[in-house]
C-alpha cells in the first residue's frame, strides 16, 4: 500500500514491459517516455529499479533526475539472497564501500555480548547459591542409590562456531552402549525411574551451569546437538549451521515454543532451526528474561515431549 509510506503512486515505465504480462497494463511507457511524464506532472520522486547490467541507462536517470531536481532512489533486488520475506537488508560503509548485511544478529555487537555474558554469569551465581548447592548433591545421591554407573553423563556436543565440547548432564539413563548416537524416544527402555522424573522436571540439564561458568554455553540459547546429528542435519536442513553463530543454551526459544525432544520427521527439526535463528535474529535482554520465565512455567506446569 503506497499511501502507508506517505507517497501518490503514479506508474511504471519500462522498456520491456512483455516481461510482466501480469502487470503489463500499469506500465505506461518507455523509461524515455517516463521522463517526460516526471515532466509534466511534476513529480518529486522516481524509483530505479533496472538491473545493474542497464548501468549507462540508470546513470542516464540519475543525471535527468537531478537537472530536473527530481530526487530519485535506486531499488536494489535482493530477494534472492534472503532467507525469509521478512528479513530487511542493512547496509555499513567502511570507508567509501557500501557493505550489505544480508541478517540482522544483535549478539554480533560486542556491547550486547557482554550484557549477555553478565546475564548468564550474574543468573547461573544466583541459581547456584540459591538451588543448586544443595539440589546437585541431593540429586546426586538419589541417581547412585537407583542404578549402578557414573552421576554425571559427559558428552560431546556442537557449539558456537561448530566448535565441539564437553556438555554436562546428570545421568538418566542405565549405562548403555547407544548413548552417542541414538536420541531418548518415549517410554525409552533406557532411562532410569529417577532419570524419567529429571527429564519430565529438565533437571537433568542443571549441571550444564558448569558449561555456563565456563564460557562453553549460555543460559539461553540454541540448544547443542550431538556431533553425529550435527553431521546428518546440516546437510538436509537449510540454514542449520547458522544457529551456531552464537553459544548453544541450556533452554532457548525453540523449547519454550515445544520444539524439543526426539526429531522422528525432519520437519520438526526445521521448525526448531527457524525458532532458533528467529532468536539469533531479534535477540534482546528482555528475550532472555522471558524465556527464562516461560521454561519456570513449562518445567512447573510439565512438557508433553519432555522424556
């Protein structure tokens, strides 16, 4: 709708107008011939939108345009290049070269990955002295009293950068020889009495505070895959490694939204990697803070895929 960004739309001019036989009779002539009608109905703006390769022909424009002191503004086509319709280009200079940024990331600037990191460091010290000191020991017991085996499942996982590292867990399974390669399904055979309550509950991922502490991982975030499915999805889904431009999570959007669990069909791991760049692409403080509350109230109220 033209009138919502305040202009009078009063027609297309193109030389081949048999390219767009849809839209051929709004066309009102030859771009020659629109500069004639700039003329006479005395219009303030025109819009360039030919290709780059009719160069000689836009610099034509822009030398009519400003005799005629007509100001005129050149639309590039970048469609091509965006992931989404709803992705807006922006465009630096360094120096006197215009750079085209093809994906808004707020984490890219250094200020709000400090903020980010203050976060995690300031919320993981108050849920350690407030929770975790008592409830990691007391888990702890429970999980060696109910099955033979280590407390801590360590495993490697992808992380920022594509870089892998250890994530920490508390061990909810019987020790078992499938671990690294075989995803937990429902009514898993696998998962222990007390691992089936600290997955229903997410207190199975507490200890990967440790893994905020040490910088590998963030409180919010995408969460880490295991090496082999990073291997097996980044080649059947589009965009899957773009998550890992920033630090994997502990809980993310993607999860607070039910995109968690087992991935039998494909598709729910493209929804997943959309909630997950939705958040790379509009992450804020406030974000963070409401995720937080909304993984209190899903881990409170229970998950339906959380098993």
């Amino acid at each position: 709708n033209k009138i919502e960004y305040g202009l009078h739309f009063l027609g297309y001019f193109d030389d081949e107008p048999e390219r767009f036989p849809e839209n051929q009779h709004l066309i009102l002539g030859t771009v020659e011939q629109g500069k004639n009608f700039a003329i006479e109905h005395e219009v303030d703006e025109i819009f360039c939108a030919l290709p780059n390769k009719q160069e000689e022909k836009i610099r034509d424009l822009i030398a009519f345009a400003d005799e005629q002191l007509i100001r005129l503004k050149i639309v590039p086509d970048f469609s091509h290049f965006l992931t989404n319709q709803f992705h807006k280009i922006e465009i630096d200079y360094y120096g006197t070269f215009p750079v085209m940024t093809l994906r808004n990331e707020p984490l890219d600037n250094i200020l709000n990955r400090c903020a980010k990191r203050a976060f995690d460091f300031g919320f993981s010290t108050l849920v350690f002295f407030t929770f975790l000191w008592w409830l990691i020991p007391l888990i702890a017991i429970l999980i060696k009293l109910t099955s033979k085996g280590p407390v801590f499942f360590v495993q490697q996982r992808t992380g920022m950068r594509n870089k892998p590292f250890l994530v920490y867990k508390f061990r909810t399974m019987y020790v078992n020889g499938d671990a690294d390669n075989v995803q937990a399904t429902k009514h898993d055979s696998r998962i222990t009495p007390i691992g089936a309550l600290l997955r229903k509950t997410n207190l199975d991922e507490i200890p990967q505070f440790i893994n905020v502490f040490l910088g590998h991982m963030s409180v919010i975030g995408p969460r880490p895959h295991m090496l082999k499915h990073t291997e097996e999805y980044s080649k059947i889904i589009d965009k899957f490694m773009v998550r890992h431009f920033i630090k994997p999570g502990i809980t993310g959007w993607a999860q607070v939204n039910g995109f968690r669990g087992e991935t039998k069909d494909p598709k729910e791991m493209e929804f997943r990697v959309k909630a997950d760049l939705w958040y790379l692409e509009n992450w804020s403080f406030l974000l963070d803070l409401r995720i937080v509350f909304l993984t209190v109230f899903n881990m409170i109220r229970g998950e339906e895929k959380a098993y």
